[in-house]
C-alpha cells in the first residue's frame, strides 16, 4: 500500500481530485471512512486546498481511486454559514495566499453587506482579501461617480480595488500579476463573471461560462464545483460556484468591528471600552462616520452583522 502527500484541487461532493502541487498530475481519490466520519460543525471534512495523505495500492484510475485517509492541519481557511437560517457551516477553500472576491455594480446588482462579509470573514481567517470590480466596460460611461464612490468606500478602508473588464481587456494582466506565484481563491456572486475572469487569465482554462438571466438579473450557477486550475503564470486559483449568502460564523458580536479595518483604526479614540459603537456618548467611530471618513455604507453593513448576530443566539 503506497502513501503519499497531496493537494486536494477538486470537489465533487464524495469524489475528489488530487496532485502533488507543485506538479499537475491530478488523480482520483475518495474519503476514508475514518475522515468522513469525524465530528466537524462544517458539511465538508475536505475543501479544495487541502493537503491530504492518501494511501493507494496499485495504479490509481476512477475505478480504483486513492484513499484521503488524513487532513493535514491548514494554514487557513475561508468558511461562511451554510444558509441564513442553518447553525451548520461550509469551508469555500483552504490554504490559500489571497481571496478574489469578484463584484459588479450591475448585472447582478451589488449588495454591499455581501462584500462585507466576505471581508470580514478573510480578516479574520488573516486571508488577504481583494476587490475585482468587473465588467467596468458597461458602466463607466453610465455611472462613472458611482464607480468612483465605490473605489473610494474600499480604498478607503484599505483595501485593493482592481477595476476589470474581460471585454476590453481592462486589469487582466494586473490581475495575472496579483496571481503570480500564488493560490488564489476567486469567489463572489452569482454572475459576476468570475468564469470569464478565469478563462481571461488563461485562455487554456476552458472554464464554463454563462449568461445572466435577464427576467431576474440573476447569475446562473455555470460553476457547480469547487476546482483549482493551474494557470499559466505560475500559479494556482480555486474558481467556486457563485454565492448567494454569506452568513458569518464563530465570531462574537464585541468583535466584529475589530475586522473592520477603518473602524479598528478610529476605535481607539472611544472614550469606553468596550465601545459597541452604535450609542455610547464621544464614540469616535460614530464621529468617523459622520464626517465621512467612515463610510456609511460599511458602518451599515458593522449594524446589521450585529444584528444577524443576535439570529443565533
């Protein structure tokens, strides 16, 4: 029985691909018992990221796939709540230099609080999360002051916003650049052209794409899968099926302005601590965002992740 240590690059619920990164020879593998069956408040025991040992005897094929019997411990990882209203949770992808997370001021329409708990949720695992505002190509023109309002909410918060469009070209090779040399997760909404982005990267790639449902503005899910590719820069991404929630997990409610990085920054001037920053008299974080250097859209996001936080309570 042969052992050995490997890179979990797809998913597909009970089966799993594998390689032994930094080579690109995937093989077939499926959960030992043992792993399966280990109490984990996830619904996933093995993400994309993962390194696994895996034992195998003979030639590995689909009909004889190598077992995952171990997970090894993760450097980090990305984990949402399952659904708004489910105490179980799900990790998106683990071991990973950075998170993409890919948004759109329309088609689909952004939803702020989304972004922001994806955010935060890379703040907190100490994943470098950045924006990718894409298809720039069908608004600029349209909406430029908006398209400046956002950069300016997250840059100002400190974030990096890379402006794409995978019809004019517009950031692709910055966005190769980011890549180079790293695992990448690319995550977002439905939509939002994150297979598109993929295939832009790295034509090779072949990543399905789809067209938004106009009746609704709605993304398909053209990604059913969590699979990383290897790209031709040297570099790793992971692309996820679109994303239609976002619900925060093991954070507590005081903690939660302290993953927002322009709130943590002002809370110091708070004349108590703690400081919910939502009543308490000279609270500088309140002061923040009345002069503007707060933004109000994330200091209404902070509002309303305290108030989903009293939803599992």
């Amino acid at each position: 029985m042969a052992r050995g240590k490997a890179t979990v690059i797809k998913n597909a619920g009970s089966h799993f691909l594998l390689s032994e990164l930094p080579e690109w020879k995937p093989f077939e593998a499926v959960l030992k018992g043992k792993v399966r069956q280990k109490k984990s408040g996830a619904t996933n025991p093995v993400a994309v990221g993962d390194r696994v040992i895996y034992e195998c005897s003979g030639e590995v094929s689909e009909k004889n796939p190598a077992l995952i019997e171990e997970v090894l411990p993760r450097d980090n990882y990305l984990i949402r709540r399952s659904t708004n209203l489910s105490r179980t949770s799900h990790i998106i992808a683990a071991n990973i230099d950075q998170a993409l997370i890919v948004t759109t001021l329309y088609f689909p329409e952004i939803k702020l609080p989304f972004l922001d708990r994806i955010l935060l949720t890379c703040e907190v695992y100490g994943i470098r999360g950045i924006i990718v505002l894409n298809k720039v190509d069908l608004y600029r023109s349209e909406v430029p002051d908006q398209v400046e309002r956002f950069v300016d909410i997250y840059s100002s918060a400190g974030y990096t916003v890379l402006q794409t469009s995978t019809i004019s070209g517009e950031g692709i090779e910055e966005l190769k650049e980011l890549c180079r040399g790293k695992v990448s997760l690319l995550s977002g909404e439905s939509g939002v052209g994150k297979s598109s982005l993929v295939n832009s990267i790295d034509p090779s790639i072949g990543a399905k794409t789809g067209l938004i449902s106009q009746a609704h503005l709605q993304g398909k899910h053209t990604t059913s899968l969590y699979e990383m590719y290897r790209l031709d820069t040297d570099a790793f991404i992971i692309d996820t099926p679109g994303l239609r929630g976002f619900g925060l997990v093991d954070l507590e409610k005081e903690e939660i302005y302290k993953y927002f990085p322009e709130m943590l920054r002002c809370s110091k001037d708070c004349r108590f601590t703690p400081c919910t920053h939502t009543h308490e008299p000279d609270c500088a974080v309140k002061q923040a965002v009345d002069e503007g250097i707060i933004s109000a859209e994330r200091y209404n996001s902070y509002l309303g992740m305290l108030e989903e936080d009293k939803k599992f309570r």
